[in-house]
C-alpha cells in the first residue's frame, strides 16, 4: 500500500507545471508527516524487523554522585531499563557541554553514556519563539551521528533523506520529551538506543549533526523545521577511564542445550547475547515474549527493546541485549527459552 502510494505521489509531483508552488508544498508536508511516523511506528516494534541486524548508537548522561544529582539523573533516564538504571546509578554517564542555534532554535547535547550495547542522548532545546510550541504533542529530531574517523555510526532520519554512510540497521528503541514548558520555549528531547549485536563503536571525536526540528500537533499536523546543527560529544573512552569500565565475558556450562550460546558479553548497561537454534523459526512470537534471563538468585531479566533474527541454512541466529550489567556480581545465569530449552552460562 505504501509502495502504491509513493509511486503515485511521484508521478504527480513530476507534473510540476500542473500544481500550484503552495499545492506542491502542501503534499511534501503531508509526505513527510506519513515518512516520519511510519518510522517512529518501526522503533516501537523492533523485534519484528527479523533482518535487523548490527545497530549504533549512543546514550548522553552526566558524571555526577551527589545523591541530589543521581535522583535527577534517573529521574531522566526512566525508560524502564534496569541495566541503564544501574549504570547510572555507578556514575556511568557523561556531562557534555556542546551546543549550537539555528533557526532561532538553540540545540544543545547535554549528557550522555554509550558502551557497545546502548546508548542514548539528552538535547535540549530552546525556541526563541515559543509560540510555535502553541498545541504540540511531541519535538523529534532528524539527526546523524558522525565519529571523527569520518563513518557514519547512526543516522536518525526520514526516508525522504539519503543516507550518507553503509550502515542502514540503526533503530532507537525508545525517546520521550520528559520536559516541555511550551511557554518558555524550553524542550528536552531524550532518546535510548542500541546494537542488538553489541557492536556500538567507541565515540572519539564524534559530532551529532541535527538537520531538522520535528514539531508534531496531532496525527495529522506537524511541522519540519530545517536547518544545521552540529554537536560535539565528548570521547566514550573517557568514561572506561574514569570508571575503569570492563566487560564480563560468560560461557555455556555444556554443549547438550538445543540453545547454542556463541556471545554473552556484558558491559556497563546491559548482557549482549547471540545464540542459535537448528532450524528456520518464521514466527517471531516464540522468542518475544518466551526469553528470559535467571540469575543464582533467582532474579529475572527480558530483554525488553526486543531482538533480531536472521535466519540462514537451518539455523536461526537471535541477538539481543538483556539488563544484566557487567556491574552485576552474578557468577551464573540461565538463559530460558519456554517451549524450547535452557542454557546455563559460567562468569569466566
């Protein structure tokens, strides 16, 4: 239906003698709408895009251990994320200080953490004119974010818009504007993402270029503010340096499991796990909401922002991230997989 739709569209929109300049403006603004929330719909459901595969990211936080400030800072981070809740409460978070205005907005890339699991960013944004937040529901942002080697790690954009590096698999799995004084103009804008497959890069020298303010009033109404930011993000390598950040390595007690763990890694936010099954699974159901993590105390861990699957010659290969961080003391932990079996992992 959507194929249909775009044809359509752009067979009308070569016409260009035939529309009126406000018509044609008026369906590029209706596309764009249906371009940007027909993405936001994907994030919500990402364990159904069986193809997706290695994704990055990166997460803004603030180094901060008064308990006043830690309170505030995860007042901000409530996604629900246990694993992002810890590591913020073990100081992993980074202050940033880089900001820039355009377009009579004023972005600024306050706080954030990554490893190579997840991540996230907090901007905050400010409209000189506060009047175009009058009736708004929602801010977003087209955003990328550039490494200082020159490769494109994520790119947060439309489909109207064409990537500018190879690595198309990036999703966000969750962003929210916890604050939003539509009087003042002031706006935060706070976003959580990660690589199923554990393979975020190390940040050094990277810049978040903000193409555009998104501005949604309902279903049916927003507006696309174009324009040009860019944010310097200070090096993740500075957060293993301060906090002596390490990963944690588990392997499979045996190899009788129908469950063949081939990576459980887990870092300052979450448990990086791939494992496979013999044969090609098709329906997705059987890992959404069947998987869970145990540890020897009987805690329980789901990977709650999803999976991928990617099937090849009979064998189904799952990778996703549970909330069991390297901060965690546990020796053990079972991986089980209700209708299907379990695998019991060691701490090397």
């Amino acid at each position: 239906m959507k194929d249909n739709f775009e044809n359509e569209m752009n067979q009308a929109m070569n016409k260009e003698r035939e529309i009126p300049a406000k018509v044609r403006q008026s369906i590029e603004q209706s596309y764009d709408l249906i371009r940007v929330k027909s993405k936001k719909k994907k994030v919500s459901y990402i364990w159904k895009q069986a193809a997706a595969a290695a994704c990055a990211l990166f997460i803004t936080g603030a180094v901060l251990s008064n308990e006043h400030v830690m309170a505030g800072v995860n007042e901000f981070f409530s996604f629900g994320d246990k694993g992002i809740e810890q590591a913020a409460n073990q100081g992993f978070i980074q202050e940033n200080t880089s900001a820039a205005a355009d377009q009579n907005i004023n972005i600024a890339l306050s706080r954030y953490f990554s490893d190579k699991n997840k991540a996230g960013m907090s901007f905050e944004l400010t409209f000189e004119d506060p009047s175009i937040l009058v009736g708004a529901e929602e801010v977003t942002m087209d955003y990328r974010v550039k490494n200082g080697d020159g490769e494109y790690i994520a790119e947060f954009i439309p489909d109207t818009k064409a990537l500018k590096g190879n690595n198309s698999h990036l999703f966000i799995s969750d962003s929210r504007n916890p604050l939003m004084d539509k009087e003042s103009g002031e706006i935060q804008y706070d976003v959580i993402g990660e690589s199923h497959k554990g393979q975020i890069p190390a940040l050094k020298g990277a810049v978040v270029e903000v193409e555009s303010v998104n501005v949604f009033y309902g279903t049916n109404d927003m507006k696309k503010i174009d324009g040009k930011w860019k944010l310097a993000a200070a090096d993740s390598n500075m957060l293993k340096e301060n906090f002596s950040v390490q990963s944690v390595q588990y392997v499979m007690k045996d190899g009788t499991s129908a469950i063949n763990v081939s990576k459980a890694e887990a870092n300052p936010t979450s448990l990086n796990l791939i494992f496979s099954l013999e044969g090609e699974y098709e329906d997705e159901n059987l890992f959404a909401h069947r998987m869970k993590m145990i540890d020897e105390d009987g805690n329980e861990y789901k990977a709650v922002s999803g999976f991928s699957m990617d099937r090849q010659t009979n064998k189904t290969i799952i990778s996703t991230n549970f909330p069991v961080t390297s901060y965690n003391q546990s020796s053990k932990l079972t991986l089980i997989i209700e209708g299907i079996g379990e695998a019991d992992l060691t701490r090397k």
